[in-house]
C-alpha cells in the first residue's frame, strides 16, 4: 500500500516523499528513490522530473496556504 507524502513548493516542483509507484501513460513503472522532484513548471528536459530549470524560467507559482 502507498504511503506517501506529496508537497507543493513554491515557484518549484512537488516533492514526493515515502513509498509510491510512479508510472508513465501506459502504467510502467519509473524507476525512483524514496523522495523525488516531479516537474510543476512544464519546462524540464526530464519530465515528469524537475531538472531545475523552473530557477531559470522564473516559474512564479507559489502556493496558496491552508490555515
Ligand atoms: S518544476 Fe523544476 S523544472 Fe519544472
């Protein structure tokens, strides 16, 4: 059973933390560690991965907080 945690960064990716199955459009399987950076932005030359590049488009989207 997947437990895991996902959190939404600011202006970057969504940090997925714990134990989860990833997978591409048809269901394989990626090949990942126990925390990774999915790409929020659009812009990564390694998506569904963030490479870091969201720092050099200006990707401007912070979160809206809940109380
Ligand atoms: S969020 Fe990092 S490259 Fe897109």
């Amino acid at each position: 059973m997947a437990d895991a945690t996902i959190k939404v960064n600011d202006h970057g990716p969504l940090l997925v933390q714990g134990s989860f199955t990833l997978t591409d459009p048809d269901g394989n399987p990626f090949e990942t560690k126990e925390t990774i950076a999915l790409c929020r932005c659009g812009q990564s030359q390694k998506k569904p991965f963030c490479d870091g590049t969201h720092g050099k488009v200006g990707f401007d989207a912070a979160c809206e907080r809940q109380a």
